[in-house]
C-alpha cells in the first residue's frame, strides 16, 4: 500500500473509516429498529468528527484525524463539533429521509448517489477534499 499515490492511499482510509462509522449506525438503525437507535444514528453522524480531537470511531481505527482551519488563528485544529454537523450533514439527512414511507428508498438511492459523487471530489483532489470539506473548512490527514 505504501507504492500507492498518497491521495489514493489516503482515499482508500477515508473509505474504510467511513465504512466502519456506517457499519456501526446501519448496525443499530436496522438491529433495533426503533426511532431512538435512527435518532442515535443521526447525532452520531453529525458528531462524530467532533469526537476524540477529530476523529470519529472509524478514523480512529483507521488513522485518521479531521482538522478545521480557524479563521481567526489561521491554523489547523481538531475538528469541533458545529464543523463534524455541517460536513455530515447530507449523510444524516440521508439518514432520516430514509425513514419516510414510500419515499425513503428514492433517498437511500439520492444518498448513494452522493457518496459516488464525493468519492469521485476525495479521488480527484490532490489533497482528498470532498464537498463537505469545503463547506467546513476541513481536511482530513493521518493522525501525527
């Protein structure tokens, strides 16, 4: 894996690490389907970059950290909370229209659609920025 282009390879633990943090809200949402695990699944996809300096549960596996660039000290942090919900939002969102009748597979399909469109940002970026990158003011990295 070390031959790859770092973007690719760093692509590749973006998806990974997403993978995981999907896993363990589809786990919950589908396990035990009931309107607090979809509501636990949806904070949780807001928050979670804000967690541990960063890092959601998947990035913190994986290796990874989000880092917000402060206007004011126009430097990297770790990622705060308001800045995991806005990056995140289209994944929960995606999450809760999905629990509508009858349209709620039309948006687990616009939902997917939307992951291939930000994977295609993350692997045609230099740097792996995706949408929501660029309306939080973030990055992801390795974790130094």
């Amino acid at each position: 894996m070390d031959s790859l282009a770092p973007h690719i390879r760093l692509l590749m633990f973006r998806l990974i690490a997403k993978l995981i943090d999907f896993g363990l809200v589809w786990f919950f949402h589908m396990h035990f389907q009931h309107v607090f695990w979809t509501m636990f699944g949806i904070f949780y996809l807001l928050a979670a970059d804000g967690f541990f300096q960063g890092q959601s549960l998947g990035k913190r596996i994986v290796g990874l950290q989000v880092r917000y660039i402060s206007s004011t000290q126009g430097q990297y942090t770790a990622c705060p909370y308001s800045q995991s919900a806005i990056r995140n939002m289209p994944f929960a969102l995606t999450l809760f229209l999905s629990t509508l009748p009858i349209l709620g597979k039309l948006f687990i399909l616009l939902g997917l659609i939307f992951i291939g469109i930000e994977i295609y940002f993350m692997y045609s970026d230099d740097e792996g920025i995706r949408i929501g990158d660029i309306y939080a003011k973030t990055r992801v990295d390795l974790k130094s």
